[in-house]
C-alpha cells in the first residue's frame, strides 16, 4: 500500500474542508476503497475516515412520511430496522441481498452509492481502461465482458454499476444530500451516477472533495410497501453481484396499476430506472401480458456491449418477475433467501 | 511439536479404529491455537513480498529498483542479478514429481503471476509497496491461453507416468457394430485450488542449518527439492508442517514462491517470512489444466456398451510437464469389449498444471457420465438402470477381478436414501410448488486405492504409554485422529494413553498426503511400527522365567489394552510396563513400512467405488441453478473413523457441485491474465449452494489392498457427484449442457 495522510475529522465541515485537498479520499467502512489501495487501482494521498463525524448514522423518520438516512449507516443496520423494512421493504431485500453478511454490517450507505465497478479490467492495473486512466483504452471492449452493459454504455466504456442498494432507491425516487464546500445540495440519485460517455472516470455529479451526508426517500415512496420487490439473479445462491435484477412496487387501485416504479441493476453504469415501462403499467390490469410489454419497453434501447446478449432478455424477464411477485403482494416476513429466484413463493403462480 | 487437546470424553467400545471421534485438533483451531506456518515469528524476522509478471510470456526488461530500494522500510531487493547462487538448476526436471521453477534464474517470463523479483522490509506494508514501485517493463511476446491455440501433440505420458493411450478390443468396430452411437464433446476450465490458507514460508538460515515453516503434503519430498536446490545435506533441513489450512495437491510438491523466501532469508541473513497474497496463488502453485473431451459409445440393441472411446485434449505449460490424465475413469468404470483412451494437449503459457484433488478422475468423471448418461436417455433407459446393465464385474481394460467392489450396494443403498425410484424417464417432467423446475440425476464415483511409501516408529515406555511418530500430514481432514486411533490399537492401547506425532520433516517419512493414500500408507506403517514393538515386548516377556508369559511361545501373547495375555488363556498377562521394569528398560522401540503389495497388485484390480444422486432446481424463466439434494453412498473398505470420512465425502460432494455449476478460471485469451483471480468472484459454493448433503458408509471388506483394509476417501466424493449434478440439470430441464460450468445463458433458450 503506498502512503497516504490519514485524518479523522470531527465534524461534517471539517470532513469536508479535509477534503478539499486534492488526492483525498473518504473513507468509510473501506470494503471497496481498501481493497481498490491494495490492488494499486486507486491511490489516494489523503484518507478521511468519517468514523468519528457525528450526525451521519441515523435512521431519521420524516414529517412526510419519508426518511432521512445518515452516509454512515451500516447496510445490515438499515435493512433490519423495523420501521423502514415495514415502509421500504424491496430497499430492505435488495440490501440483504448483497454482498456477504459480514460485508453487510461493514459497508455504509454512502460507500454502496459510490462503490467502484466489478470490472476485471479496472481493478488490474496491467489493462487498460479508461476509468483508471482517462484516455487509455478499455480492455473490456474485446474481452471477458459477458457481465457487462447493455445499456448506457459507450464505446469508452461498458461497465455497470454494481449496487443492489441503489436499485430500489432510485426506483422510488431517492434524493442524495450533499456536502461541499460550497454549502449543501440535493441531487435526485436518478441523476446522481453519470453514463461514461466520452468521460467514463466521471462516475457520479459529486465534485472532488464533496460528501454525502444522507440519503432521503420521500412519504409516497412508501405507498408502494404493499407491492413491493427485488429479484436478484446470480451465478450461486448467495454471495455474488447480480448478473441482472430489477425492482418492481405498484400502488394498485380497484385492481388496477395507478403507478409503478421500477428499475434494473446490473445493466448499466447507473442503477436503471424506466420510466418508459412505468407508463406502460399505469392504468393497466396487473398481468403477465402487460408485464411483459413493460419489460418489452424497459429493454428498447438495450443492445449487446460484447458476449452479453442474452442479458437483454434476462433483463425482460427479471423485470416480468419482479412485477409479478410485486403484484401477489409484499411477504409479511423477508424470505431467507432474499431476493433470491429459490425463494419460496407462496401463493403466487410464478411458472403457468 | 503442537499441544493437542484431547476432546471431550468419547465412549469407546473395543478398538479405537472405526470410532466417530472429533478431531483432537479441533479444540486448537476454533480457539485460534493451532500454529500455522505464517503464524511464526521468529526474533529479526523481515518479510518479502513477490513482484509478479503481468505479462505471459518474455523477458523483463526493467525494474525500477531505485524506487523500490529507496522505500522506508526496504532492506533488500532481490533480482536475478543479486540472488545468491543455488546448487541446481530450477530448470532440471529430475522425476515427474519433480516441477520447474521460477527462482531468478533469468529475466525469461513464462506466465502470468510469475515472480520477477522479491522485496524484503521491515514490515509487510513497506515489502508490498516496495514490490509495486518496481513496475517491471517487459518485452512481451504472443501468447497461446487456449486448447485449440497451437499445434496439439502426443504427450509421452499423463499425470504421473501412466501412457497418453490405452487401447483394449476394437473400438472402431464395436461401433461399427452398434446398435446406437452417441458422440459428445464436454469441456471443463482451468481450476484454481484456492486453499484457505495460502502458500507461506517463515525460513531461517544458521550457516547451512535451514529451518522452514511451511505447509507441506510431503515433508520428505520437499526436504529433498530444497537440500538439493540449496547444495546441503538432507538432514540439515528442518521443517516444521503441523497443519495446513487445505493443500488439495497444491502443496505436494514445494512451489516455487515457498523457495523464493528461503533464497530471500539467505540474502539478507535474517529469518524472512514470505506469504502469497490471494491472486498469486493464480500462477506459480500449480492449476486444474482445462480440457475438451470426446465420447464415442456404441450400444447394443440391449443398451450393452460395445465400444467406449474417450479423446481428451489438455494442456500443459510451454516449459514443464503435466497433462490430466481424465481418460483414466474409461479404464475401469464401466464395461465394454472395447474401450479406448487417447490423449493429445497443447502448450499454454500458463504456471503449469499439477494435482488437484481427484487429478483426471473428477475432469474425466463428469465428461463420462455425462455420454453415459447421454446414451441412456437415447436408449430410453432409466440411467441407473443402464449403470448396472454395464456394470464392470472385472476391470474392463486390465481384465484383472477387483479386490473387492461394492458399487451395487452403493447404488441400491443411495437409490434407496434418494427416493430414486419413481423418477420420470423424460427431463422437463417435474415441479416443485412454487414452479421451479427439478431434476434428478446419478453419476457413479470412482478412484483408485493407491499406496505410496512410508514408515512409522512406535515406542512403549516403562509408564505403560506408547509414542507413535510419522511425518504425515494433516491438511484439515483430520489425519492427527484417524493416524492416533490406528496408532492406539497397533499397541492395543487406549487413545489417551498415547501421544501421536506428526507434521515434521524429522519424523519417519510418511510419503504424501496424495492419491487418497495417506491413510492407507502411513496407517500400515503405523501398524507395523506397533505391531512390531509388540512383537519384541513379547518376545522380552516369553523368554523371561519371572513373567507368566514364560513358554507361552506356540500359544502366543496377544495385546489387550496395555497388557500381553495368553492367547490360550487371557486371564494370565501382564501389563507393558510390569515386562519393561522388570527387563530394565525404559522404552522398547519398534518399527513399520507401508507400501503397496506388488503381488496383489498384479492380482487384482483396486478401487473404492460410489454412487451419487442429486437434485436440482432450475428457476425456468431465469436459468438460476441451485442444487438441492445430493445423496452419496460409498464403498472404500475399512473406515478407521466415520465421521472424518463422512466429512471428506461432504467435502468432496460439495466440490462435484463446485464442478458442475461454479468453479472456473476466467482466462483473458489476449494475455492468459486470470480475470477472477479472488475469492469474490472465482465462485465455490457458499452454504446457500448446498442444503441438503447426505454420505453413506457402505460396508467393505477388502482383504487384498492392505492388511487394514483401507482404500481412500479424500479424492472420490467429486467424483460422480459433478456428473450427477449435470444430470441433474438436463432432467430438470431438457438441455444437455456439455461445457462446465453451466452457465446461466444456456438454460435460457425455452422459457
Ligand atoms: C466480495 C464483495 C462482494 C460484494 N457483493 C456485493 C453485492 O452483491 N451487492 C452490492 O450491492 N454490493 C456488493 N459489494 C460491495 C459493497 O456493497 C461495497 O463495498 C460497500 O457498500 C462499500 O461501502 P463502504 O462503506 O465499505 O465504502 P468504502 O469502501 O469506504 O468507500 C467506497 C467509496 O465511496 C466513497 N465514500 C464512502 N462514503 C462516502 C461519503 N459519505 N461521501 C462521499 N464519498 C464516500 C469512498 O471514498 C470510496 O470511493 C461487495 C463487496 C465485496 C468486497
Ligand atoms: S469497461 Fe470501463 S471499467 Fe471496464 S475496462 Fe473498460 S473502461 Fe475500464
């Protein structure tokens, strides 16, 4: 590892203004960025460890119904607090469906947003990729790019971003509150990850040196808890990154769909919202004819980045799945499997 | 020597072999107190760090030593110019246990992962850094990381010395002559061993006195490979090995990393401790090399095999020797007038391939139950059934009986335990409750019963205990208990009167914790060592007027828990310790060889032998696998502890699980990088993978393989278990997946 100045601020402004210098880094429970320094992939002249910064590890229940959660929470922390697994729950699955459970109660809120891909190539230093080092190629273009994107993606770079968190989140309408310098800002997380484009090291609107210091998702976004899922598909049962998944709540009046929210993970540099399949639902009869158009819309732009073709209709049916369990009715319990396809599925008639 | 604490008070009925005990070294490492090699720190220990090739094949050209010397922290760095001098070349192959290696002998790079160069510090963190700031250049040139890169040859012969073909009847003819033929091409990927416990070495130099601590499956071996690499006599090394945290022949033969740390403590005249980060156990220790097989089966029109031909193309490194023998399971498995092995590989730059747990059996074993089973569906028979319709009664290729074979037992038992029966001949036929689309499928597992060569001293002391020492090797599978209950009844003691020795390179040569002959071997020179200290005790007590034993020669003595009786009359003995006190002695000492009987050998054909059934469930829509229900039942002669080898059956069915739907190395073909060289994403099953295990013991007598009647347990359980899965897979769902492991996107084709 090489060296680096490791402070630890005592307030959220002295995080910030310890940041401001450039080369610094946050750190918190460091299961991504640590590992990033031992591989020689990021090598940051600055640590700022927010393990002291007070005010960033509630779990606040707002006036609107909605609720505000502190950079610093704990993923296993989160998905197992009553009141927000009750009102939240796909946040909740998608949350223990990720990673391992020792993983879970390290890894924070603000370090899930803004965890780095799992493409190979970025994390070895002998590849090129235009992420690590703008301008320098992307190995994964020609290579072992089965997992990669199928959508958003550019030419400078294919990669998705692999976060389960961060898929319900943005289908129910997250907002990122942000620290700088400069005062705070909010930014919807719809808009917060950036599409590689031309600039591919530019993952998220953060400026350098700004801080994420909460989480919110709004009071309506807790209508859909009735009708609400994640489904995660992956290469073993458990302890793996998605190869697709996708989120699905509907808010069902008179038997019929009058909003739904939906999103796919693993298919592109940004947890993937589609509004377009979301207008598809509203007003329709919950169904496997409709879900399929929407999943049909959700998927229009999709194309193959490399030997990953059969992602795209992957995609279509995870996202016909979710819609379907979502329509049977959020379980009283989490499965012990969560998110998981061998989840049983009481009651519901998944298969014809 | 490790303290091990006796576990808790065990009820024992008769002999100690055969009992359920738990590991004695259990208490020890759930408690953190087992010592593992990395675990020593010796006063002025530095530490060393790899600098590893990222290319796969060239030279180096430059390292940028300034940087790295200049690290806080650095005492040395050591290149091919500064490496001290060693007494062989790391090029000259010797043997076939014999591996190169890459000890700095030039700027040549052979794969990916290699080492370049060696930083040694103060810590850890500076050793580490100081190896990044070399940033080697290189000259790099073309690579091959594929079968069917370059042209493929004949190799002079697979895994270790057995011929690259093996042609028993007219295969062409017998498929000529048959009734149905199946041809199929599987294929299977490079495997990683990925032990727990990395590759480590804490090496300290006195003059030419070398003392190591590193995990070893063969002690005496690798005391040779490092007295003759170094120019010292044998018994000026010294290694200490008590446990390993897994070796899965990995650690068979020393790597070449383990003696980079050696050559590091001897540069800077300090103990050095060097250990394998996770990604470079991906080069220099050794890989399952990939493989693309052909299966040609003819059938009569009573589903009789009448021809077998199983083609395996393979690879090896482009400078060094092993090619998986995975045409070896054809030889005895099933029957057929005609069954032929061919083999031909390529050269890769790539580490080279070696051993790894069940080498050639588990590649070969789910390549051929996947045709067999191809060929039983297209006779539109149950696949059990087809198994016992081909059953060998005789090795097939050798014509030799088997020393014993209880294979019907395993599957009638197995079939029994699964539910079998009633299973539905066609794929795609049943559901669970929730849609999900299941499978059944069998596979029958198979190795061979090997012994290598070891030896064991025995000891009696004057307090009545006994001492048993041999330098075998305890990788995790519990070889400290089962050698100590062989150990306690060779001296017809009870086990806590006796302090059992192992994992040191001064103990008696134990050969190698390989070919699932461990138990077998160092077993039988444990029995030997006891039976022969018994031997001599009787001998002091019969020919001595003041013992009751006196005259009781034609009768004989025999042992019974710490006492010599007579056999014709037991109620007149006397204890061990009455017959040495009265001799004078301290101790009486006895010793014993293990080794394979060549005349039962030439006789018989020896094998352990299983069945395995699983179950799988297939989400339709998705393709996500999950294996849901494995049942093994196994015949390897004579358990010396049930629960031990129940766990290695787990172990090796949750492997065959491995096999067929998870494990493989994900190969850059441009540079041969291995692209999920970690624990993350080079996927083995996690406990979510595996609910439901169950393994049978199923009775065997086997009179001919050893007087103890031991096969082995270690290798077998992947056999048949990864074959079973795939079938599993194909009943599930229809699709006849020949190319491992499987992957989601083939399953998707019919929703
Ligand atoms: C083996 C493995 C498997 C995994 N599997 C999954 C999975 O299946 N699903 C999944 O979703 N995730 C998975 N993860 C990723 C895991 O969720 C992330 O590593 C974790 O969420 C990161 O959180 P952290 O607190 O450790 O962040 P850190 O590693 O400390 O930081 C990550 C990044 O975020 C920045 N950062 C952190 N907090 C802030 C802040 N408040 N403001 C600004 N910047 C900040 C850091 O500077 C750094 O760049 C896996 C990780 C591993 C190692
Ligand atoms: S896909 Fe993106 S992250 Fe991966 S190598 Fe290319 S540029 Fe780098």
């Amino acid at each position: 590892m090489n060296r680096f100045d490791y402070v630890r601020p005592a307030t959220v402004a002295e995080a910030v203004a310890a940041a401001a210098q450039p080369g610094s880094a946050y750190l918190a429970a460091g299961t991504n960025l640590l590992d990033l320094m031992k591989g020689g992939v990021m090598r940051p002249a600055r640590l700022v460890d927010l393990a002291r910064v007070p005010g960033l590890d509630a779990i606040e229940a707002l006036p609107d119904g909605g609720v505000r959660i502190g950079a610093r929470v704990r993923n296993s922390d989160l998905a197992y607090d009553p009141g927000f697994a009750r009102r939240f729950p796909a946040v909740a699955e998608a949350l223990l469906s990720g990673a391992s459970a020792q993983l879970r109660n390290a890894a924070t809120v603000g370090g899930n947003l803004l965890q780095r891909t799992r493409c190979a190539y970025f994390y070895d230093p002998a590849s090129a990729c235009n992420k690590r080092e703008a301008g320098a190629g992307c190995d994964a273009r020609e290579g072992e790019n089965r997992l990669h994107a199928v959508l958003g993606w550019s030419e400078q770079c294919i990669a998705t971003h692999p976060s389960d968190f961060c898929v319900p989140l943005v289908a129910l309408g997250a907002v990122v509150e942000i620290e700088g310098q400069a005062g705070r800002r909010e930014v919807p997380l719809e808009e917060f990850h950036r599409l590689p484009g031309t600039t591919p090291e530019r993952e998220s609107v953060l400026a350098p040196g700004e801080l994420i210091v909460a989480v919110r998702l709004p009071g309506e976004a807790a209508g859909f808890a009735g009708h609400a899922r994640y489904v995660k598909l992956r290469e073993r049962t458990s302890y793996a990154f998605a190869v697709v998944s996708a989120t699905a709540g509907l808010r069902l009046e008179d038997g019929a769909i009058a909003e739904a929210r939906l999103a796919l993970g693993g298919v592109a540099a940004k947890p993937w919202r589609v509004p377009e399949a979301e207008a598809v639902l509203r007003g329709a009869r919950p169904g496997a004819e409709a879900f399929r158009r929407a999943a049909e819309a959700a998927l229009a732009e999709a194309r193959p980045s490399g030997d990953n073709a059969f992602k795209i209709e992957l995609a279509r049916r995870i996202l016909v799945r979710a819609l379907t369990l979502a329509a049977a009715g959020t379980p009283e319990r989490l499965p012990a499997l969560p998110a998981s396809p061998h989840a049983p599925h009481p009651g519901v008639s998944l298969h014809g | 020597m490790a303290e091990l604490a006796s576990s808790a008070a065990h009820v024992r009925h008769g002999s100690s072999i055969g009992q359920p005990l738990t590991r004695r070294d259990g208490q020890l490492k759930v408690t953190g107190g087992a010592r593992y090699a990395a675990d020593n720190h010796p006063p002025g220990m530095l530490h060393a760090a790899l600098a590893v090739s990222s290319v796969a094949r060239g030279r180096v050209t430059g390292l940028d030593l300034e940087a790295a010397r200049a690290h806080p922290g650095v005492v040395a760095v050591m290149t091919p110019e500064n490496r001290p001098a060693l007494a062989q070349d790391p090029n000259d192959k010797s043997g076939p246990f014999v591996f190169r290696m890459e000890l700095l002998q030039d700027d040549t790079v052979r794969y990916v992962g290699q080492p370049v160069a060696v930083v040694i510090a103060e810590t850890l963190e500076a050793a580490t850094e100081g190896a990044a700031l070399l940033a080697p250049r290189y000259a790099a040139e073309p690579v091959s990381t594929g079968l069917e890169d370059g042209e493929a040859f004949v190799p002079p012969a697979v895994g270790v010395g057995a011929p690259a073909e093996v042609r028993h009847g007219d295969v062409e003819a017998g498929l000529a002559a048959a009734a149905r033929r199946v041809e199929a091409v599987y294929e299977t990927p490079a495997q990683y061993h990925n032990a727990m416990e990395p590759h480590a070495v804490v090496a300290a130099w006195e003059g030419d006195r070398l003392s190591i601590d590193t995990p070893s499956q063969g002690l005496v071996m690798a005391v040779g490979r490092v007295a003759g690499l170094f120019g010292i006599p044998p018994e000026n090394v010294e290694i200490r090995s008590p446990f390993l945290g897994g070796g899965f022949g990995s650690k068979g033969a020393i790597s070449g990393p383990q003696v980079l740390g050696i050559l590091a403590a001897k540069l800077v005249g300090r103990p050095v401790k060097l250990v394998l980060k996770r990604d470079q156990m991906y080069g220099p220790v050794g890989h399952r090399a990939p493989t693309r097989q052909t299966l040609r089966l003819g059938v009569d029109g009573e589903g009789a095999l009448t021809a077998l031909h199983h083609h395996v193309r393979t690879a090896s490194s482009r400078y060094d020797d092993f090619f998986e023998p995975s045409g070896s399971v054809s030889h005895t498995l099933y029957a057929s007038p005609a069954i032929a092995t061919t083999s031909d590989a390529v050269r890769l730059d790539s580490g080279t391939p070696i051993f790894m747990r069940a080498p050639g059996e588990a590649s070969g074993s789910i390549a051929l139950e996947g045709a067999i089973d191809e060929m039983a569906a297209a006779c539109g028979m149950d696949p059990l059934e087809f198994r016992l319709r081909n059953y060998a009664e005789v090795e097939p290729t050798s014509g030799k009986p088997f020393s014993s074979k209880a294979l019907r037992e395993c599957y009638a038992q197995g079939a029994e335990r699964f539910g079998w029966s009633g299973r539905p001949l066609a794929p795609r036929q049943m559901r669970d409750e929730d849609g999900l689309l299941v499978g059944w499928g069998v596979g029958t597992a198979t190795f061979p019963a090997l012994m290598m060569h070891g030896q064991a001293r025995a000891v009696l002391r004057r307090d009545g205990s006994g001492l048993v020492e041999t330098g075998a090797h305890d990788m995790g599978q519990g070889a400290w208990t089962a050698f100590a209950q062989i150990a306690a009844d060779s001296l017809a003691l009870p086990i806590d009167q006796l302090e059992f020795r192992a994992g040191h390179s001064g103990l008696p040569d134990a050969g190698i914790a390989g070919g699932s002959a461990h138990t077998a071997t160092a077993g039988m020179a444990i029995h030997g060592a006891g039976a022969d200290v018994i031997a001599r005790l009787a001998e002091l007590a019969m020919t001595d007027q003041r013992s009751p034993l006196f005259g009781a020669g034609n009768a004989g003595v025999v042992a019974r828990e710490g006492r010599l009786v007579r056999r014709d009359d037991e109620s007149r003995g006397e204890s061990y310790a009455e017959i040495l006190a009265r001799a004078g002695l301290d101790e009486i000492e006895g010793r014993g060889t293990g080794a394979m009987d060549q005349a039962a050998q030439e006789h018989y054909a020896m094998h352990a032998h299983g069945a395995v059934f699983a179950e799988v469930k297939v989400d339709p829509e998705l393709g996500q696998i999950r294996a849901t229900r494995l049942v093994g039942a196994f015949a390897a002669g004579r358990i010396i502890n049930p629960r031990l080898v129940r766990s290695q059956y787990y172990g090796g069915m949750i492997w065959g699980v491995s096999f067929a739907l998870h494990e493989a190395a994900v190969v850059d073909r441009r540079t041969g990088r291995v692209m999920n060289a970690n624990l993350g994403e080079y996927h083995v099953p996690v406990n979510a993978d595996v609910p439901s295990l169950e393994a049978i013991l199923v009775d065997e007598v086997d009179p001919h393989v050893n007087a103890l009647g031991i096969k082995g347990v270690g290798e077998i359980g992947i056999t048949g278990s990864a074959g079973a899965v795939a079938n599993a897979v194909w009943h599930a769902t229809g699709v006849r997946v020949r190319r491992f492991p499987i992957a989601i996107e083939e399953l998707l084709g019919q929703p």
